[in-house]
C-alpha cells in the first residue's frame, strides 16, 4: 500500500504541490527516489535512514521506493528530506497516514534527527493555504510561516518531536507569526550639512516612490543623502512585507525568526553581473531589483555599471516586474522598487571646478553621463545637482528638518495617496498612476497647465516625461496637502527634470 504526504517546489515566488508517495514492497533490499530529482534530493534518501536510526528505526528489508510526483517537475533543495521521512514512516505504520496526507512538510535532516531550517517556508505555508492543509516544517521557520494565518503551522525541533506529535504523544502548540524589529541606524538628514535641494529631491521621491539620479562631484554627499532614505520611509504594510518577505525567503536572507517591517535597501556594487542585478543563474533566482522590492534600490557610480546591465532596467522600472528567462526556466519576479542613483559629473569627477578638472572638459561630461542613455535617463523621474561642500561649511550648525520630521510628511502624503487609490488595488503610489486615473488625479489647474505646455515645446519632452512630471507634481501636490495641482507644484516637478538634462 502506498502512503502519501506532500511537499512544494519552487518556480519563482510561487510554490507548487509535490506529492510524495511511498511504497514498502517485497523484493531485492533498495531505497530509490524518482520523480527527476536533483543530487540533494537523491542524498535525502542517506539522511533519512541515519535519522531514522538515530530513533532507533530499522528499515525493512524491502524495496522502498520514493516518487515525486508530477514526476517532470524538477526538484531540487534539501527540504524534501522530512516529507520523505514522513511518507516512510506512514509507510511502515509508525505514523498515522491519514493525519501524514493532510501535511505539506519542508525541512533538511540531520543525521542525529535535528531539523535544519530551509529556505522557501512563507511560499510553502500559502501554498498548504491554498490546499487546506497543515504545514509541517522546522521550528525557526515556524514564525515566518506563521505569517499566512490561513493554514497551521507546526514548527518541530527534531524529527523525534514530529513523531511524538502525530502519535499523539505530545503535541506541539501551532507557531506564532514572528516579526523582527530592527532599531534605526542613527543616520539623520541633519546630519547632512546644506544639500538642501537634495533633500528636498529625497522627500519627493520617498512620498511617491519616483526615481531619483544625484549628480555631483566626489564627496559631495550622494553616497550619505541615500543612506538616510530608509529612515524617511514609513514601514511596510502588511500585505507589502508580506510580498517582500516571499522573495527573501526564497533567497535565504529571512534568518532571525520572522519577517521585518523594515523596507529592503539594496546597494549592488557597479561590477555586479547582470544575474546578479536582474536575476538568474543556477535555478533563476531573484536578483538586487527583486530583493529590493517595495524598497529601495541605491546603484552608485550608475555610469559604471556595463550598459547591458543599465538597459534591463528599463522594462522593470516601467512595468514593475521582471520576467527571467531561461531554457529551463520562465519565472516572474516582482520589482517595484524605488531607484536611487548616483554619479559624479564626468570620469575625474571635478568637472565643474576649474583647478581640478581634466583638459577634456566638457566633453568629457558628456561622454561619461552619455553611458547612461536617453530611453533610461526619460525614465528618471527626479535628477538633481548636488554641489561640493566646502570645508569650512562642515563647522557650520546643522541644518534643515530631522528625519524623523521629513518621515512624518512623507507618511502622511502616503497616507492621501492610499486613500485616493483605496478602489485600485494595482496602484498604490503616485509612481503606479497611469492613463485615464493620471488625468483625473493629477490634472494641473489652467496656469499649470500652460507652464507644461510651454516647457513640452521648449524642451521637447517626450509623452513619458510629460506623463511623469505630473505624477511629481501630483507628490509635490500631496506634501503640500492640496487637494488640486497648481502652477508652483507644476514648476517644482519640472525644475527637477529639466536639471541634469541641460547639462548634458
């Protein structure tokens, strides 16, 4: 008779149903796993006789043969050894079976029975969810998983405590939904000294999540204004940790017993690779855009970065997700993220101080931040020079509003703008806005709709960034707590467009 329990594989963020099927039959002495295993999975079969004989189980003397259906899946990870063991045990009736094939079960054994945490519990506990079925799965991931309130979740030490539980022994209580509260760093936009654009360019961008490019020379203050943007930045709400916390599970970076509230900040350096940017590799796993998901994602020295890489950009900032393609793999990943960039304004970086420049100003400039191209640089919402502070300006008392005063506005021009999209569940920020919404939203009252007119035919602006320059002033607008858009508005979002362009 065969005994069934079921386990997840992983596509993407998404986790789909395995089931795992045990047969105990007469014959030659084997221990076999199919159903296109990978070599962690075909050891899993070593770890589960050593666990069972940690508990003092004797395998038959039969042949056991494990399959993982569908069998053209591919599986791969260690967390098929306890739902392997499960299955066995329902087998031989040292486990009820009826109470094994209600459970979806992740986890790696040790050879002493302990249970290793696994990569991939939250995407498994919405996919027990789906099924109505109860997740079995080691006992640190118990309060990431916990996090899907519609299943149960039972978070086990040992595989010794799995035994006692479903022999009725002593049950383990249901996890608890854990969540990790990480204190701020002490980084303050005080702490900046003048950059006063620049930080007013920081405010705008944290309210509606527009993207944002910081010019200026070395030293200036780039790499400090971006630090300081996750402590202007409200929590993730529940359904955005919740979203994030799927991709992070999958990449093993959920490790301190529960998902953080805290939005991701992703600072790739300029040689990253474009999988390790985008996404890819062994099994395309999610890459620095889809870590930084409802986050923020910083790329200094942007015009380092190798233009293949810079170019893939371009789909996910526009449509939020990115799709990873590969012979064996089509997966989708989420990427809403808010970019932060930095560059310095030519290679020597001092192009605007006559001492230090190189003998090739301008063209110098012009070449350097012409590696970022045009179709990119349109899809910049907010760019903005930031000047050299001089010495001497560093002795100066600090300047302009606390982080925490900044952080208070920007919540509550996210606050408006939750309100206004509360019957658009796919728009959540000014940034989503789009087509006909963008119209009725963001209209600009007759004087600002002039300015934009006049500024379009000056300048040339493509429908992208004349689409983009309301959006700003629909944030700007919301700041301000101003129900319509108006000329002043209008004109702070096209100062902030039109800066670095000129100088290009």
């Amino acid at each position: 008779m065969v005994a069934r329990t079921y386990t997840v594989a992983f596509e993407g963020v998404e986790a789909r149903i395995v089931e795992v099927q045990c047969s105990v039959a007469t014959g030659m002495p084997a221990f076999a796993v199919v159903g296109l295993p990978d070599k962690a999975v075909s050891e899993a079969r070593d770890r589960v006789r050593a666990a069972l004989t940690s508990l003092s189980i004797a395998l038959p003397s039969k042949r056991i043969t494990i399959n993982l259906s569908p069998a053209d899946l591919p599986k791969e990870g260690s967390h098929f050894d306890l739902p392997i063991a499960l299955a066995l045990m329902a087998a031989i009736d040292i486990l009820p079976r009826e109470e094994v094939e209600t459970t979806v079960a992740l986890g790696e054994l040790s050879l002493d029975g302990r249970l290793v945490p696994v990569i991939g519990a939250l995407p498994a506990a919405m996919a027990a969810a789906e099924e109505e079925r109860t997740l079995l799965c080691p006992k640190a991931c118990g309060p990431e998983a916990a996090w899907v309130g519609a299943t149960t979740v039972i978070g086990a030490a040992t595989l010794a405590d799995v035994l006692r539980h479903y022999t009725g022994q002593a049950p383990i209580a249901p996890a608890t939904p854990g969540e990790v509260r990480r204190d701020p760093a002490h980084r303050d936009l005080r702490d900046v000294k003048g950059q006063e654009r620049a930080k007013r360019a920081l405010e705008i961008a944290a309210a509606g999540r527009h993207h944002l490019l910081m010019v200026g020379t070395p030293g200036s203050g780039k790499s400090m204004l971006a630090a300081r943007i996750p402590g202007i930045l409200p929590p993730l709400t529940a359904v955005e940790a919740l979203e994030t916390s799927m991709i992070h599970s999958l990449s093993g970076l959920i490790d301190e017993g529960g998902i953080s509230r805290t939005r991701p900040f992703r600072e790739p350096h300029h040689t990253a690779s474009m999988a390790a940017i985008v996404g890819g590799g062994r099994g395309a796993k999610p890459g620095e855009i889809s870590l930084a998901h409802n986050g923020v994602l910083f790329l200094d020295e942007f015009p380092e970065f190798p233009r293949a890489v810079l170019e893939t950009l371009r789909q996910p900032i526009e449509t939020g997700e990115v799709v990873v393609a590969r012979a064996n793999a089509h997966i989708r990943y989420p990427c809403r993220f808010l970019l932060v960039a930095a560059a310095n304004p030519c290679k020597c970086g001092y192009l605007t101080d006559p001492s230090r420049a190189c003998a090739r100003v301008p063209q110098c400039g012009e070449d350097y931040l012409g590696r970022i191209s045009g179709p990119l640089m349109d899809r910049i919402d907010l760019r903005v020079e930031v000047p050299p502070v001089a010495y001497t300006d560093l002795d100066l008392p600090e300047t302009g509003d606390a982080s925490a005063t900044v952080a208070e506005r920007v919540a509550a021009a996210r606050a408006a703008q939750t309100a206004r999209f509360a019957s658009y569940p796919e728009v959540r920020v000014n940034a989503d806005v789009e087509g006909r919404l963008l119209e009725e939203v963001a209209s600009p009252d007759p004087e600002g709709r002039d300015l934009l007119a006049r500024v379009a035919d000056r300048f040339g602006l493509s429908a992208r960034g004349y689409h983009r320059i309301l959006r700003v002033a629909r944030t700007i607008a919301d700041l301000a707590g101003s129900e319509a858009v108006r000329k002043p508005h209008v004109a702070e979002a096209v100062s902030y467009r039109l800066s670095v362009q000129e100088k290009r």
